[in-house]
C-alpha cells in the first residue's frame, strides 16, 4: 500500500472552501485513493474515492493529478461540523492510514 | 439503523483478564476488518475476512489476539491476557466487494478498551 503524507493542520473559516493536499507518490496504477474523515470519539467515515478522474458527491469533490502522485479534498462551504481530522489513504483489501490532517473550521 | 455496530462501546478490565468484543457488518457485506486506533495516531489495520476466511493478519497482530467470523456474518475479536499497551479503540469496518469494484470500507463507532 501506497504511504501518504498530509499536513498535520489546516484552518478554514466557515462558509468558505476547505482544500486539503495529500501526497501519494508511491502509489501503484490501479490503487484507488480514499479519503475518510474522523470526528471525535467516533468511527472513521467514508467521504469519496477515485481513481484518475475527478470525482464529486453530495460531501466533496476530489480532485487527482495527473500523474496520480496527490490529491485535494475540496469541501465547497466548510461548516463547523466540517472540524475533524481527515484521512487520505489507497490499497488494494487493506488501508494504511497515517496521522492525517486536523482541519479546523471557526466561525 | 443499518451501519456497522460494535459492542460494547466501552470496557473497562483489569490487566491479564480476557475481552472479546463483537462486531456486526452492514447487512450483505462480504468483507469484514478490525482495526487498532491509539489517541493522534491513525487507525492500524489488525486483520479482515472475506465472508468466512480470515484472509491476512497484521504483524501486530500478537498471539494473544484471536478473531473470527464463524457464519460470515458477525465478527468477533478476543484477546487474551490484557496488557496495559493492548488500550486502544477497536475498530470494525465492513465493505462489499465484487470483481473490479472498489473497496471503500464502512466503520463502526469503536469499542474503547481501558486495561487498568
């Protein structure tokens, strides 16, 4: 499985655009990249995957180079229940998470 | 509600007794997989079934530790002997996966274990 590396820490103001970088440079041709968010106390939650195309659900849109090597996690209009830390994570049956990114949304 | 469940939310047991904790997948998923989170860490993969089969097992996955899904269903993950580092939240995913889908997995809310 692919590592993935993400800044520890992000800050977003509410109702504006959230982006968050991952870097996957070793990531293999067919390895889909997953990206998952964590709320306090609570089990992660599934928000998008893809593979080369960009991709877009009711949640966010996830945006991957072309060369595959990263991604951004685009959340449109942040909110304060947005405030999590979120995961980029790619595999085949199995994920390996790092410490991911804390995001911050305030008011 | 039809997400993964696990129980119990919280255990609380004194070091060298035995815990199992119990996972139930979403309904119709083939694939089930537990995992080990500890406080600013990400979640670390432990081992995952495909319905009955155990199929790969982390290396930090020690002897103590014994999973199993004995009808494809419901999963169980027992460990024995409790030590102070086995604290943690446990957690359960669960996903479907069929010949070139993908394999985004849904989690429980965790059981947190407390080794005192």
């Amino acid at each position: 499985d692919a590592k993935t590396t993400q800044p520890p820490s992000m800050d977003c103001a509410e109702g504006r655009a959230a982006n968050l970088p991952c870097n996957h440079s070793t990531i293999s041709g067919n390895e889909y990249v997953y990206w998952y968010r964590q709320i306090h106390s609570q089990g992660p939650q599934y928000i998008i995957h893809g593979l080369k195309n960009n991709e877009t659900n009711e949640m966010a849109s996830l945006i991957i180079t072309e060369d595959r090597k990263s991604s951004t996690l685009i959340l449109p209009h942040a909110t304060l229940r947005d405030t999590a830390v979120y995961y980029c994570t790619s595999g085949y049956s199995t994920l390996t998470f790092g410490k991911g990114t804390m995001l911050l949304v305030s008011p | 509600d039809t997400g993964v469940s696990q129980n119990p939310r919280h255990k609380i047991t004194k070091r060298g007794q035995n815990v199992t904790f119990r996972c139930d997948p979403i309904s119709e998923h083939n694939r089930l997989y537990w995992y080990r989170q500890t406080l600013g860490q990400g979640p670390e993969f432990l081992t995952y079934f495909q319905n009955e089969a155990q199929l790969e097992k982390s290396r930090l996955l020690s002897d103590r530790f014994s999973a199993e899904r004995p009808k494809g269903s419901f999963s169980t993950l027992e460990i024995q002997r409790t030590e102070q580092g086995d604290s943690a939240m446990y957690l359960c995913a669960s996903s479907l996966v069929q010949t070139g889908g993908t394999y985004e997995q849904y989690f429980g809310p965790g059981t947190r274990l407390t080794v005192t």
